[in-house]
C-alpha cells in the first residue's frame, strides 16, 4: 500500500528541465550542453522511460567527482571518409557527442543517401530513442546502438563480456510522431534495476538471475551477484554480439571483457561507444509516399483483434507516447529519492 510519504512527486516537464539544467550547469558543463543533457534526461521521463531519466544525475555527479566523466568534452572528428566518420567522446556525457554523431550522419545522409558516424570513448548516451526521433523527424530513417560495461555474461555463461547493447531505430510516418523501437537486447535496461533498488521495489523474475543462476526478484542481487535475462533467451545474446561488433569493436574503443564492469553507479566507470547511422528515405521512395505506407502497416497491425480486450494491439512507440501526453499534462512522478536528490 503506497502512503502519502511514499507517493511519488509530481514536477511539471519545464520545470524539471530547469531544475535539471541548473544541476549540471554547477558540475562544470558548458550552458549548450548543460541544456541538451536536460533535454535529453527530461524527454525520456515525458516517455515514460524513468530508467533513463533525472534518476541518472545523480550517478553522472558522482563520475565526474571521480574523475571517470570530463563534464567539458571536446569532442574530435578522428577520420571521415565518404558517407562514413569515427569521433572520440573524450570521455564526456555520452549525449554530448551522441547528438553530434547523429547529427553529422544525418548530414552525410543529405549528401550521399547514408551516413555512417561510429562513436567512442564516451559516458552514458541517455535514451538511444533521442537521437533516432531526431532524424525522423527530418525524414529520415535513425539507427543507434551501443555497448557498455561488461555486466551481462553470454547465452548459458557465467563471465560477464558484455552490457545489455540497446539499440533504437525510428522511421518518419504521416502521424505526428515517428514510429520508435528503443530496447535492450536484455529483457530490461540496467537503469530499471537501478531504479527498483532506489525505490526499494521487487522487480519480475524474468527480468534477471542470481549468482546461482536462479530466477529472482531482488534486482540488488541481479546487479550486484547475479545475471540480467537476455531477451529472446540466445536471440538477445546474438543480437547484442553484432551489437558490440559495430559499436565496440568498429569504434576502435573498448569492447567486450575489457570495458570495466560497473556495479556501483555514479562511483565505477561508465565507458561507452556507438554507432549512428541516418538513411534519406528520398532515395528510394518519394517521403509522403514512404510516410503513407508506414501509416498503413501501423493501421494494419492496431486493427489486429486482441486476444485482451482491455489490451488492444501497440506498435513500437505507442505506450511511450501515451505516456508523454499524460505526463505533459499531469506532470512527471519522481520517486521521493530521486526528488530529494535534485533538491540536494
């Protein structure tokens, strides 16, 4: 039974991001990219992705106390060739140098149809969502995909080699939003089990081991002694391999058991590397056309009777979307920690 004590705090979206801006602002980031980290924490709150929110601010102080995050990147362009590019990170708040990979894919996508921009030596990227909607939203089809710390061990093994690779791809639709798959190729992010902990809160079993190998609702001992789930059971582990391949491997950054395991977040190092990639539908087809022909499918699938009548099919993108609109209007819930940490 949740009390008034307990009850989450409501904080209006513009306001949050205010608050957000001013903390990372005082940690020493530059005003334009104290705002994009805002941005980006905040979106992903609206859409319902708590796990990638201002619950992460926290974590990014104290990797910066620590000397593991530069809060004042400069980011480089190491080689750029054709339709392709590698930057370095310098060891930044991903987001940072994510929305500049994007961004610098994009336009190679205007000049040559594609545009290929691995990424390396970075923090955590945020919501991966972010930077595919931002080519979307310019008519393009997004990719993104990243590696991580080694915390998560191959399909049937016990050695942590690899992190839980999310990746994102977003297509430009005639609706007013793209439609958007953002997903870990484990059955859930690190940062939901993160945020359960915070929260004191069980989590489903499905979602992790324990060092034993054993289903758990704990997601202390997930994190801490035990196993995320891959999602797909050896499907996620493959996925997730050709994952670390274009992220880590390509990058020429750290990849597999050489990136550090993290188990205390905001304390141990959180290494990253990347892969964005924009595709100009225009190339192939006229956009409305292409536009019209992703509403159909979307229609095609919502139209599906549902086995559940109070659970009517979704595409890639809806529940977040509801959510956004919801939480415009009502505000974003901040768990009572996660509130007193901004207050701090």
């Amino acid at each position: 039974m949740t009390t008034a004590q307990d009850a989450p705090v409501l904080v209006e979206s513009g306001r949050l991001r205010e608050m957000a801006e001013t903390i990372v602002r005082a940690a020493g980031f530059r005003e334009p990219d104290a705002a994009l980290v805002a941005e980006v924490l905040v979106e992903a709150d609206l859409r319902g992705v708590d796990s990638h929110g201002v619950t992460r601010l926290a974590g990014y102080l104290g990797m910066i106390d620590a000397g593991h995050v530069n809060p004042r990147p400069e980011v480089a362009v190491v080689r750029e060739s054709g339709a392709t590019a590698l930057l370095d990170g310098d060891r930044g708040i991903g987001i940072i140098a994510a929305r500049q990979a994007m961004d610098r894919a994009i336009g190679l996508a205007g000049e040559s149809g594609i545009g290929c921009v691995s990424l390396r030596n970075v923090s955590h990227t945020g919501m991966l969502g972010w930077y595919t909607m931002r080519a979307a939203r310019q008519g393009l089809i997004g990719i993104a995909m990243n590696n991580g710390p080694a915390i998560t061990p191959p399909y049937g093994g016990r050695k942590k080699v690899v992190a839980t690779n999310p990746i994102s791809i977003a297509a430009p639709s005639g609706e007013s939003t793209p439609v958007v798959l953002d997903m870990a190729t484990t059955m859930v992010a690190a940062g939901k089990l993160r945020l359960a902990m915070k929260q004191d809160l069980p989590v489903p079993e499905t979602w992790g081991l324990d060092r034993h190998g054993q289903a758990t609702t704990d997601p202390g001992e997930v994190i801490e002694q035990g196993f995320f789930q891959w999602a797909g059971a050896y499907k996620g582990w493959g996925l997730a391999t050709m994952i670390e391949i274009l992220s880590g491997v390509l990058s020429g950054g750290l990849f597999g058991s050489d990136v550090p395991t993290m188990i205390d977040y905001g304390k141990d190092p959180l290494i990253s590397n990347g892969f964005y990639v924009a595709v100009d539908v225009e190339r192939f087809l006229p956009l409305e056309e292409f536009q019209d022909r992703v509403d159909r499918l979307v229609e095609q699938a919502r139209q599906t009777p549902s086995f559940d009548p109070e659970q009517p099919v979704l595409v890639a993108g809806d529940k977040e979307i509801a959510c956004r609109q919801r939480r415009l209007v009502e505000g974003i819930p901040l768990s009572r920690q996660v509130a007193a940490e901004l207050d701090g």
